[in-house]
C-alpha cells in the first residue's frame, strides 16, 4: 500500500523526466552513434538482425560529409539535420515541462 499511495505518485514523473531527457540527448548525439552503428554495404537490405549495421539521421549526416560538395546532397543533409534538431529541440522541451510539473506537484 505505501508503494501505491507514496512511491508511485511521486516517483512517476520522475522516471518520466529522466527517459525523456535520455531520449533527448541520444537523438542529438553524432559521433557515438557514427562509431556504434555501422554502415549498410552498397547494396544491402534493412533486417532486423542486430547483426547487421544501419544508419540513423546523425551517422547518416557524419559518414556521408565528403558529398557536401554537391548541392542537392548537401541540401537533404542539412534538412535531414534541422529535423534532428526539431527533434531534440521538442523532445527536450517536453521533458521541461515534465519537470515543471513533477516540482509543482512535489510541493
């Protein structure tokens, strides 16, 4: 019962905060994720084998810099970066207001 009426309540939010903020910062990482996640071969087909290697927006952004020099590439590059950034920007913005909660609740 104390698990119930006093942990739960007050610790939910707070494990809410924190995989939100986890999340947050795992979309905006580039190098870990270039070093950790390798590249598909030319020609290679998506599994779902943990085996294999894939390619997120951030790797796909890092390994793929020396095409820069051609415009419509360096285009969907930087598109594909704003989205990522988007992304983080909204993630951890919800995670914020999260947080605001949870230390309005806690008092």
């Amino acid at each position: 019962e104390m698990i119930r009426t006093a942990v739960l309540p007050f610790g939910k939010p707070g494990v809410i905060s924190a995989a939100m903020l986890a999340l947050g910062r795992a979309l905006g990482e580039t190098i870990a994720v270039t070093f950790l996640v390798s590249a598909l071969p030319d020609g290679a087909r998506w599994t779902w084998s943990l085996f294999n290697g894939g390619e997120t927006f951030a790797s796909k952004i890092a390994n793929n810099a020396s095409e820069f020099s051609n415009p419509s590439k360096t285009g969907a590059y930087i598109a594909a970066g704003l989205v990522l950034f988007v992304l983080t920007f909204v993630v951890n913005s919800i995670a914020r207001i999260v947080i605001e909660r949870r230390k309005a609740f806690s008092e």
